[in-house]
C-alpha cells in the first residue's frame, strides 16, 4: 500500500468498552441477547414475506431487503465484539480491519440508500394511488435495490481503498470496537486531508442526499394526508408510513450526528463509540420490532403461524 516496513502497522489494537471483567461479562450477555433478537427477528420478517401472498408487494420487497441487510450488518461486528469481552488484548490484523471496514461501510451506504427508496414507494402509494402498481412495478423495486447495493458497494470500495492508503505507526489504538471509518482515521500518522475530502463528498451521495430524498418525499406524503377528508383516512394513510419514518430517524439521525464531523476531541471518542454501537446494535434489533408492531398484516400473520405451531 507505498508503506515501508519502518512503519507498517500489520495489526490494531481496540480500547474496547471495559476493562473490569465482571462489567464485560454483563456488557457480553447484553449484546449477545441484543444479536439473537436481531437475527431471529430480522429472520422472522424475511420468513414471513416469503411465505404470505399478501406480503408480495414493493413495500415488502424492500423490507426484505433491509432485514437481509440488517442481518448481515450486525454479524460483520458482532462476533468479533463478542469475543473482546474474553480477552485481554483485543487485536485485528491490518487485511481483516480493511475488509470488515468494506462490509459495514457496504450495507451502512446501502441502507440509507434503500431507505430513500422505501420512502419513494410510500410517496407513489398515497400520492399517486391509482398507479402505484404501474410505477413500482417489479422491474423497478429490482433497479432500486441494485443500485442500492451497487452505491453502497462503490461508496466503501473507495473509501476503503483511501484507508488503506494511510500510514499507521507502530501499533495503533483505536478507542473503538471495531474498525470504524472516522475512529481510523484518527489514528492514523499521515495526511488525512483527502480522506476528509471523500468523506464530506461522499457522504451526501449516500447519506445527505438519500436523506433530502425522504424529506422531500415526506412533505409531499404528509400534504396529501392532511387533504384527505376522512380522519381515520388520515390515520391509515399515516401508519402506513410510521414505522417507515420512525426506522428513517433512527438510521438518518444517529448517522448524520456521527459523521457530520470528521475530526473531533478527545472527549468525543466515547460518544462515537456509543453511537455506532446504537447503530450497529440497536438499530438493527428495532427494525423488524417497529416494522411488526405497527403493521397489522405482519402481526396476524405471526399470530397466526404460533397458533399452528402451537396446535
């Protein structure tokens, strides 16, 4: 990567969360718990997708989607974070850092972008009822999704490669749990001006700009809603998009407040570190909660599949 060996760092070393050992066993059965309900939840929506006819709909295909992404998002870090909790030096060498830099970054730009493109969907449902089935046709949800993913991919693929680049001394310490694009650069000992540089412009092709997208959207939603006569109308016209929007806030808000200031203090390192692990955890553990909750067809139809199981 134009290093020399002088200063070639072949391996990281994580902070972590704790160093008190009984602190880390409860902090280790918390996370386990969280990565069960994710996978389970997440795997859950999926299954019921695939086997409702009522649920092949755009709406759904995208939810799929975001479950998928969901479950592959928190088992990028998950293991890894789990077993830190059982050793003293919490080390990852420099070619699995790079790689698990280039997932999370992968499914983190594309869950944004699959979000704006979920807000598309209810946009065309309340906006233009009459030829939804017209314009997000399957030939459609399918491009959506693919230059989601392909965005996504580009996205990490450069901001890896410039990571990569960098030159890290000795052996770093990243107050981290995992390798996160801004706690890298951080630690790293040469120029990180154009780093910088692709995080601000590349952050509103899939962050800023995705995020324009559902506000617009959301404008438009929220004005047709009030044009409607009928309050309960209005109401189901409006839990239509909730959980969406609950989902979009979550994801938009704890990313934008992380990422919107590549360079910070000291006393901003653990605050980064509890956002991307809201972010990674918790996030991905709601979603398919906020998504079943609110949603009467997802909640009858797992009502019903434990009704069978249990008969």
């Amino acid at each position: 990567m134009g290093q020399d060996n002088e200063s070639f760092a072949n391996e990281f070393i994580f902070l972590g969360l704790s160093s008190h050992r009984d602190t880390q066993l409860g902090l280790f059965v918390l996370f386990l718990g969280i990565y069960v309900i994710t996978v389970v939840g997440n795997t859950l929506i999926i299954t019921a997708i695939h086997l409702e006819p009522r649920f092949n709909t755009p709406m759904y295909f995208f939810l799929e989607n975001l479950s998928f992404l969901d479950i592959c998002y928190t088992t990028t870090g998950a293991p890894q974070v789990l077993a830190h909790f059982f050793v003293q030096h919490k080390t990852i060498s420099f070619n699995r850092c790079m790689a698990q830099l280039f997932i999370s970054l992968s499914l983190g730009g594309t869950e944004f972008l699959l979000l704006a493109a979920m807000a598309y969907d209810r946009y065309v449902a309340i906006c233009n009822p009459l030829q939804y089935m017209v314009i997000m046709r399957r030939s459609i949800c399918i491009l959506l999704a693919a230059a989601s993913w392909t965005v996504g991919i580009l996205n990490a693929l450069v901001h890896t490669i410039f990571t990569a680049r960098l030159r890290y001394c000795g052996h770093p310490l990243i107050n981290h749990v995992s390798c996160e694009l801004i706690a890298l650069i951080k630690v790293a000992c040469s120029d990180t001006h154009t780093n910088e540089i692709a995080i601000l412009i590349l952050n509103f092709v899939v962050l800023l700009g995705p995020c324009f997208l559902v506000l617009v959207s959301y404008i438009y939603i929220i004005s047709s809603i009030l044009q409607i006569h009928s309050s309960q109308g209005r109401h189901k016209a409006f839990s239509t998009c909730a959980s969406h929007l609950t989902v979009v806030i979550m994801a938009y808000g704890t990313a934008i407040f992380a990422y919107s200031k590549p360079k910070g203090g000291k006393s901003s390192h653990n605050l980064n570190k509890m956002i991307a692990l809201f972010y990674g955890f918790i996030t991905p553990m709601l979603n398919p909660i906020i998504y079943s909750l609110r949603n009467k067809d997802v909640k009858d139809f797992l009502a019903k599949a434990m009704r069978k199981d249990h008969l």
